[in-house]
C-alpha cells in the first residue's frame, strides 16, 4: 500500500509537470503526423508487391508509426531526469522514505499516459483524415501494446540516464540505440520487401516482433502467432526495463 501512495506521488509531480508544458506532448506527436502525411501514400502503390504483408498501406504503416512513437517518446524520457539530478531534485526525493522502485515508476506511467494519449490521436487522424480501416477493439489493443512498450524504453532510459549523469553521453547512446533497432524493425517498410539476409537480421530484433503483432491486431486478426508473439516480447521488455531501472535507482541511492 505504502509503495502505490509513493508510485501515486512521484507521477501527480511529473504529470502536473507534463501539463504545465503540454507543448511537448503535441511536438512529440507531429513527427509521426508528418510521416503519416508524406511518407503514407508512397506505400498505397507497393500494396501488391510480391511479399507486401496483408491490409492495406495504413493498416502496414500505421502500426510502425505507434511503436517509433512509443520508442522515441520514452528513450529520451531520460534527459529530464539528467536536468532533475544536476538541480538537486533526485538526491532530495532520495532522503524521503519514498521506495526507489516508486521514484522510477512513478515517472514510467508518466510517460505511458503521455503515450496513450498520442497514440490515440495518431490513431484518429489515420482514421479520419487518411482512411485507416480498423475495428476499434484492435485499435485500443494496438495503443495498449505500444504504451507498455514505450513504458519499457522508459525505465530503460531512466536507468541509463542515472548511471551516465550527462547529455553529452546519453545522447549518443540513445541514437547509436534506436536508429538500427528501428530500421531493422520494419516500421517505414515491411521487413518481407527486404533481401534474405536483412529479414534473417531483422527476426533477431524484438521490435520487429512487436510491430509485427500491431499489423496482425489492425487487420482483426487477433488470435494470430504476430499478436501473441509481439505481445509476449513487449511485456518481456517492460520486465527487463523496470528491473532494470529499478536495480541503478536502488544502487545510485545506496
């Protein structure tokens, strides 16, 4: 009960936080818009393409579309947390009887509301603006998979920026990271267009079973092996995220 009252806490601080700046929730939300917008229609003439997977160009891009905006949004989740340490606000929250595990999760579900509501907006536009076809259980499903994934990358980047204490050395990181973990994971193109060897690549990348499974749930096809594989991988790297997290809080706090 004492650990929900601190996790409770530490996410009213970030979230009012995250309100009184709501700019950024909608500038996180635009780069995936303009995908969206100038990228989309170059996919609706490849539909048929030998190895194209089954939906339409939107049901394939839109779904790659949530899991880069899970991913970007929660990785660099960190530098707030660089700039809380270097202005004292970690070290002070340390000396209160707050659990460590709370001041991590605390910011995790921050960061997974924020994801949920971008997600649902891009998902809105897609539908309304650029006909996605999609049944709104797969489409609330999808959110949901892509929120516990960005949760993941979260505590992910709240460990790694704790232990690395510097911009000049996360953000690196962070890019050197993400850029192959994304392109390998299919989420502009399909990974079934690429060559042999790249798709052999590609299957050893988590997120390209991630993804996978969103594009099996935005078809209806939700008894599917994508879904129950992506969704297994998803909750395996929230697992790993938060324990994770949780082990550089409880040493950085000793």
């Amino acid at each position: 009960m004492r650990f929900m009252t601190d996790t409770w806490l530490v996410f009213s601080r970030a979230m009012r936080l995250s309100l009184r700046n709501p700019v950024w929730v909608i500038l996180g939300l635009m780069q995936p818009i303009l995908y969206l917008t100038l990228f989309g229609p170059l996919l609706e003439p490849v539909v048929n393409a030998p190895g194209f997977p089954p939906g339409t160009a939107w049901q394939v891009f839109v779904p790659g579309l949530l899991v880069q905006l899970a991913v970007f949004g929660a990785a660099f989740a960190g530098f707030g947390l660089i700039a809380e340490w270097r202005a004292g606000v970690v070290e002070r929250m340390r000396v209160t009887p707050a659990g460590r595990g709370a001041l991590l999760l605390g910011r995790v579900l921050r960061d997974v509301v924020v994801i949920v509501v971008q997600g649902a907006m891009l998902s809105v536009v897609a539908v309304v603006f650029f006909g996605l076809e999609a049944p709104i259980g797969s489409l609330i499903a999808g959110v949901a998979v892509v929120a516990l994934l960005g949760g993941a990358f979260s505590a992910l980047s709240y460990g790694a920026a704790l232990k690395l204490k510097s911009e000049d050395s996360f953000a690196p990181v962070i890019n050197g990271l993400l850029l192959p973990v994304l392109l390998l994971s299919g989420i502009l193109l399909p990974m079934a267009l690429a060559p042999g060897w790249l798709q052999t690549v590609a299957d050893i990348n988590p997120l390209t079973h991630v993804v996978d499974g969103v594009r099996a749930m935005y078809i209806d096809d939700l008894s599917s092996n994508e879904v129950w594989i992506g969704t297994a991988v998803t909750l395996g790297l929230l697992l790993v995220g938060v324990l994770y997290g949780s082990w550089v809080f409880r040493k950085e706090s000793a």
